[in-house]
C-alpha cells in the first residue's frame, strides 16, 4: 500500500540576526540554513494495516505525512502509495486517500457540514444512494445527527472534529492519514472517536496512519508502531515488542501507610526504586515472580493501594524522549541480528 | 457532466459563504466604492466651482460626474475581485486541504470568482436602478447595457487572473497586500478611474493602449455611453494581456507549489 524507499525532505529557511541592523543585513546577504526534517526513510506498509507513527514535536512525522499525501514534493527517494507517486498529485490518487488535521479545520466555516458534505460528494462523485447512507450511517454512530445543519463555526472543537473525520470518509478512501485527530478533546470524545475509527476500519478494512501524542490513542488502535527520532527510524514492529525495549519486566507499585517500611532488609533484594515521600515503591519483577512476590509484600506489610502499570507505553515513550540513543541501539542491535 | 457538477456546487458554496456575512461583504464591496466617489466628487465639484461652465477636454460637470458615476458601476463588476483569501490559503498552509481534494486549487477559485461576478453583478444592477431613478444617468438603451456588461465580464477575467497571480506569489512573501495596494493605486491613475484619459498627454495615452489599463475602466466607460468604436481593439489587447498572465499563473504556480512547505499544516 505504501513503499517509502530511501526517503528525504529537507527545507532551507535563512538565519536571520536581532534587531534592526540584522534585519538590514539579511535583507542584502543572507545566509541559508539547510535542515534535514527527514532523513532516508524506509518504510512498507500493507493494506488494512493501522500503524501508529510516534516521535516527538519535530521529528518529522508530519512531514512524512504531507509527502504521503502529495502535498509537499520529497527532496530524495521514492515514494509509492496506492500505485501512485503522490508528488504527481493525480486526480485518481488523491480520490483514494483522506487526510484529517486535528489542528486545522477542512469544513468550511461559514456554512453548515451538511453543506460542505454535498460539495464534497460533488467533488468525489458519490452516487447519492450511497452518500445518503454513508451520511446517515456514520452520524448515528458518531452521534452528530442533529449537527449536520449547524454552522461549523458554532461546535465545540469534540463536535467539529466528529464532522471532520465523517467528511474525510464520505469518499470511502482506501488510506486514511490521521494527524493528532483526538487533540484538545475531552477523554469522552477523545474515546468516541477511537471506537469510531476502530468499528470504521473493522468494517472497511482500510489502511490508517495515526499520529498522535496521546498513548491511549495508540494503544487503542495500532496494531504496528513507527518511531521517527530526527527525521530517522528509531523503531518499526508490533506494538507489544515495544513494551518490551527497555525490558521485560512489569511494573507493579506499592502504596504503604507508614514511611518506615522502606528500612526493612525485605527490600535489598528486590528492583526497587521509591519515592520521595517514601510511602510507594517501584518494583520491576519478572513475569513469573509477579505473582509470589506480589502476595507477600500484601501479606508482610501495611499495603494500601497496589497496581500495575497501567499503559506500558507510555512510559517507554517518555523514557525514550529523554533519551534517543536507547532506540538507536536498540534498532542498530536488531539490525545486526 | 460530473466536471460541471463540481464547478456549480462550489459556485452554489461559494455563493453561501459571501452572504453568510452580509454586512461584512457590504462594507467591503459597496463602501470604498461609495467613498471613493464621493472624494472624486468633491473633488471635481471643487474644480468646477470656480468656472462653473467651464468644459476640460470636452467634460462639463455634469459630463464629469457622468463619467464617474460609470466608473463606480464598471469597478463593481471589472475590477471587484481581490485574491485576499488566496494567498491567505497558501500562507497559513490552508492549500493543503485543496491540494488533497480531486478538485483542483484554481478552479476552487475560480468557481468563487464567477460566484463573486454574479453577486456583484446583482449589486451593479440595482446601484444602477437607484442612480436612473434619482436621474443621475439618464441616457441609456438594452443593447448598450448589455454590451457593457459583456465587456466589463471579459475584462474581469483579466483582472481575476492578475489577482489570482498576486495571490500565490503568496509562496514567496509573507504579505500579497501590499501588492495588491501598489496596482489599486496604479490601475485607478492609468485606467481612467481617478481622471478620464482625455486629460493625459496623448502619447501617453497611445501608449497606454497597449497595456492592459484602459481597458479596466475608460473604455467600458465609453462603451455604456455608447462609444464602440474601440470594442475590437480592445478584445485584442485583452485577450493578449489574458494569455500573458494565463501562461504566467502557470509558471508561477508550478514553481511555487515545488517550494511549498505547508507550514502550520
């Protein structure tokens, strides 16, 4: 569905000094910064899959995106979606695919959705039987029925982003890219729309590239995870390999009642990291240990809360924001096996 | 059949979208166009006070309001387009969401355009109704009406395309405006808007024959007065200076759209 071979974008933009006497110094000599946003990608996706693509602000995730989508021309490499160069920005090309922008509204704002909708059908030449039903269809799931004949520019940003995704569908595209499309919403709607999508894509089987900086949205969704650190790859393979980077072990956390608990010699043997207040312990177990260990601790000490980790990811995620090169070794060892 | 489809459904948004502020859009078409011809009517009443019979290159007062009165009708529907939302689109990376659709960026605006000429169209007729009733113009038969119409059609296709050349130069400047002030200004002296052209060296005017300005508002002028002798010439003159920005846009457009970043995406 999509072969990224070897793929490049870089901009120039031009360095420009403080004040007035560097305004009038680049204005007769200026001095050109070439940046690379990313930097010989490669990547095979296949059709029905749902891949998450992670990195953060930067990285060049959107970058990747907007070449996907033919919107800006790669610098180096080749790039195939669907068949189609999408630099060459044909008319076939651009009626299987769909792009949602959380950020940026592609409903116009002075009109009704429904409105847009029709303009919309006109564009991509949907018979009407099948229009009606995909409206009707999609709004009962989505819950918006009573939205379609609003101004777009009096919804909440839940409501407008439910339209959006509904417009980017009508068109039944055979690859969605889906930019941070549960940003600024509330954990209802952020909810809705991830079921939405996921009973969307079970239905249709398309293909779907999510970006998203909301871990809950990747674990919802992505079957496959791609990680892009400064315009490279940092990782590629399945979601559940990717807990597993920084290691096998689980998580399980401690709450106690009383702060001296930490003295006792128990813990020496154990992987375990407090807190400050030192009322709660890490500790990192083995699978098989998980269960023993846990059972003494409750029975042994004052236990008030227990749990484990909640979203594995997550804190993989952070980990590696804070610290790249992990996933750089970690990718070059995987390469070498 | 499909195509056309497209082009009347964005025409029909388009249409929506202008009257969706109606005030807004009223002040900004009909309200510099009111100003601007009460500042040349004083103006030229303050010119003719003093000699009230006076007559400059065969304009009297009333000859001279006449004219201007004219000029306020042929602005509306000649020069009434601004491509102030094109290269808005390209600047805060709204294209992205056109170039993504089977329908492309130009004729997304150019459908607007012809919406725009309509409603337009509308307006210059019913200011045209208020100033017959009020006997501002007196003079005026079906034909020449509709000839001057068809004239002012064809020269705002120019005019669009200047625009719209304006517009995505949006892929290299931060701000069009500024542009588009420059040939306000340019075009009100050299098309006749600010002071008919008989009042120009003749030379000058020769000369002038052979660029586009003119043809913007002097003769359009002459033709609702009832002047075709320079109809030919004119369809000549345009339809050149259509070609020249035609093939220009596409350059233009072509370069641009390889430097697009489509920051703020």
């Amino acid at each position: 569905m999509i072969e990224a071979i070897n793929l490049s974008k870089s901009f120039t933009s031009y360095k420009k000094q403080d004040g007035i006497t560097g305004t009038l110094k680049s204005f007769f000599h200026r001095v050109p910064i070439k940046k690379s946003a990313v930097n010989q990608f490669n990547l095979s996706i296949k059709k029905g899959e749902i891949i998450g693509l992670l990195g953060p602000n930067g990285a060049g995730k959107t970058t990747l995106m907007k070449m996907f989508t033919g919107i800006i021309v790669p610098s180096e490499g080749e790039l195939l979606v669907n068949g189609h160069r999408p630099s060459e920005r044909s008319k076939e090309f651009r009626k299987k695919i769909a792009l949602v922008m959380g950020q940026k509204s592609q409903l116009w704002w002075d009109i009704p959705a429904m409105d847009s909708f029709s303009l919309l059908q006109k564009y991509y030449e949907i018979p009407e039987k099948e229009f009606r039903e995909k409206v009707e269809y999609m709004s009962t799931l989505l819950g918006v029925k009573d939205l379609l004949h609003v101004h777009v520019r009096k919804l909440s940003l839940g409501e407008r982003m439910k339209l959006e995704l509904m417009a980017s569908l009508l068109h039944s595209p055979e690859i969605i890219f889906l930019d941070e499309p549960t940003i600024g919403l509330d954990l209802v709607a952020q909810e809705n729309i991830r079921n939405f999508i996921k009973e969307y894509h079970r239905k249709n089987n398309i293909t779907i590239i999510l970006t998203s900086h909301y871990m809950a949205d990747v674990q919802a969704l992505c079957d496959r995870l791609v990680l892009i650190f400064k315009g490279t790859k940092g990782y590629d393979g399945p979601l559940n390999d990717f807990e597993k980077i920084l290691g096998t072990k689980k998580s399980v956390y401690f709450t106690f009642k009383d702060k001296t608990i930490h003295d006792d010699s128990y813990w020496n043997e154990l992987d375990s990291t407090w807190n400050e207040d030192r009322t709660e312990v890490e500790i990192k177990l083995d699978e098989q240990q998980l269960r023993n260990v846990s059972s003494e601790i409750l029975a042994k000490f004052p236990v008030i809360e227990f749990h484990t980790e909640k979203m594995p990811i997550e804190k993989v995620m952070k980990t590696l924001m804070a610290n790249p090169d992990i996933i750089l070794d970690h990718s070059s060892q995987e390469g070498e096996k | 059949m499909a195509n056309l489809l497209k082009w009347w459904q964005t025409m029909r948004i388009s249409w929506s979208r202008y009257t969706a502020y109606r005030l807004n859009f009223f002040l900004q078409v009909i309200g510099p166009a009111i100003v601007f011809f009460f500042i040349k009517y004083s103006l030229w009443s303050a010119i003719f006070s003093q000699e009230p019979h006076k007559v400059i290159q065969g304009y009297d007062f009333q000859g001279m309001i006449n004219y201007h009165v004219w000029t306020l009708i042929v602005g509306l529907v000649a020069q009434g387009h601004t491509a102030m939302n094109l290269s808005e689109d390209i600047r805060l990376g709204r294209i992205s969401t056109y170039l993504i659709y089977p329908f492309n960026f130009w004729e997304f605006h150019t459908a607007s355009f012809f919406s725009f000429q309509i409603l337009q169209f509308c307006i210059a007729l019913i200011s045209l109704g208020i100033l017959l009733a009020i006997g501002v113009i007196s003079s005026l038969t079906l034909s020449t009406l509709c000839i001057g119409f068809l004239f002012c059609f064809y020269v705002s296709l120019f005019w669009y395309l200047l625009q719209y050349l304006t517009g995505i130069l949006g892929f290299w400047l931060e701000e069009t405006w500024m542009l588009r002030v420059i040939l306000q200004i340019v075009a009100g002296f050299l098309s006749g808007a600010i002071i008919p052209l008989e009042l120009y060296p003749q030379k000058f005017v020769a000369f002038l024959n052979y660029t586009p300005f003119p043809y913007l508002t002097y003769y359009p002028v002459k033709v609702f007065s009832g002047d075709y002798s320079h109809l030919m010439q004119a369809f000549l003159v345009i339809a050149f200076w259509i070609g020249i920005t035609f093939v220009l846009n596409h350059l233009v457009w072509k370069k641009g759209i390889k430097n697009y970043t489509a920051a703020g995406m």
